[in-house]
C-alpha cells in the first residue's frame, strides 16, 4: 500500500490516567502530519471508535486528549446520520489523521466493509492521510491478527491487509496474548507478523516497517516468525520518545 500507518500495541490518550496531559503516542502521531489542513494550522484528526460500539465516553476522552492540539471530528458508522456533512468519504479525506480506537476487531471489519469505508481508509492513505489505530485499531490494517472479538483469543486471518503478515497488540499487558500468539504463529494459524507492548508504536510507511517508538522506557517490540514448527521472537529496535 501506498502511505503511512502507526500501530500501537497499547497507550496512547486511550490508556491515560489523566487524557488532558498529552500522551508521547499521540505527540508522535501529530508530527507525523506535514501539512496540517485545519483551521489555525492544526492537524484535522479523525476520530473512528466502530470497535466500541461507537462508545460516547471514548469519543469524550478523544476530544478531551486533542483539544487545543488539533480539530477533532468523530465518524459513527452505528449512527451513520451523525457523519459530519452527511459525507463519509468526503470527510475522510479531508483529514491529516484517522485516529482507530480499541474494541472488536471483528466487528469492526464488518462494518467498515458494508460502508465501504475500508476502500475510502485506502483511497485517504494514498492521498497523503496518515492511519493510526489501538488495539483493534492495530489489528485491522495487517492480513490477520490474534483478537478477543469471539470470546477466547483466537485467530482472525481476514484483516485489511494494508499491512503484511499479522499483529498482537497488548503483548505484555494481556496474561494470554503472547502465549496465544506465539503459537498461532508456530502452527501457521497466523502467518508472521508483529508484536508491540503498551505503550509501543511500529512506524509504516508504504508497506515498509520503518521504526518502532514507545513511550515507556522498558516497553517492547518483536518481529515474531515460524521457524520448524514454532514462533521464535525477534526483538526490534525502540526508540523511547521524550
């Protein structure tokens, strides 16, 4: 694909204890922004929370972690009469930044699909919009991922695939995502991918892996592949950001 992508395992505004400190996540995504569009010179960042029902206190708290630092707007495709100018392409690439909150990723790549917002994220990619995403929001843009959206952690081989191979977000913070993870990918369930902590971001820019931030000092990234019928984890640089 064409354009740039970050995917956090964990953190970010979603994960604060206080939303009206800025997250380093959240300071690092808006730099990514060249040209900001929106009024005042600020980066025009859209909020899409499909993954949670389109919950009003996750839509609150992004508005309450970006005010002042950019011109918020949320698409709730579960109130489809609430998109902003009644447009959702338009409004999609009129943004610097689609912000993907946590939830089900199943779910979530249903909907998106029945809109067609999955081609338009596409389109918007290519046009210079940078996509971000948590959790479920991490998830979505590989070809598969390990996610809870069934119950137990299993495997869910039908992402996006804006991304290559697949991803595990929360890979320290969840007791049974890495255990899980490691052995989809052992017994080819899943193929390889990637796997972040909270608190750490992978950096994509037309389908290549750029780098790997985090904001905690002892948080990690891993590359995870099979090899002989097992995963085996292969760490990843992180750079700490201030």
């Amino acid at each position: 694909m064409t354009g740039t992508i970050l995917t956090m395992g964990g953190g970010g505004f979603s994960m604060a204890d206080d939303r009206s400190v800025p997250a380093p996540l959240d300071d690092f995504l808006l730099s990514l922004v060249e040209s900001p569009r929106g009024a005042g010179g600020l980066p025009r960042v859209c909020f899409v929370g499909t993954a949670s029902g389109d919950a009003a206190g996750y839509a609150e708290g992004f508005e309450t972690a970006f005010r002042g630092r950019a011109e918020t707007s949320v698409l709730p495709l579960f109130y489809y009469d609430q998109i902003p100018g009644g447009d959702l392409r338009a409004h999609v690439l009129a943004q610097d930044v689609v912000y993907v909150g946590g939830g089900s990723t199943a779910n979530l790549l249903a909907l998106w699909r029945l809109h067609g917002l999955d081609e338009v994220l596409r389109e918007a990619a290519a046009a210079g919009t940078v996509l971000a995403g948590i959790s479920a929001g991490m998830n979505c843009w590989y070809e598969g991922s390990v996610t809870d959206s069934y119950g137990p952690l299993a495997a869910l081989p039908d992402g996006l695939g804006l991304l290559p191979g697949s991803a595990c977000p929360h890979y320290d913070g969840e007791a049974e995502r890495r255990p899980t993870y490691l052995d989809l990918v052992g017994t080819g369930a899943l193929p390889a991918g990637y796997a972040a902590h909270d608190g750490v971001a992978l950096l994509w820019r037309d389908g290549e892996l750029v780098e790997a931030v985090s904001e905690r000092p002892d948080a990690r990234a891993f590359r995870v592949r099979r090899e002989g019928g097992v995963a085996v984890e292969e760490p990843l640089e992180v750079r700490l950001l201030p």
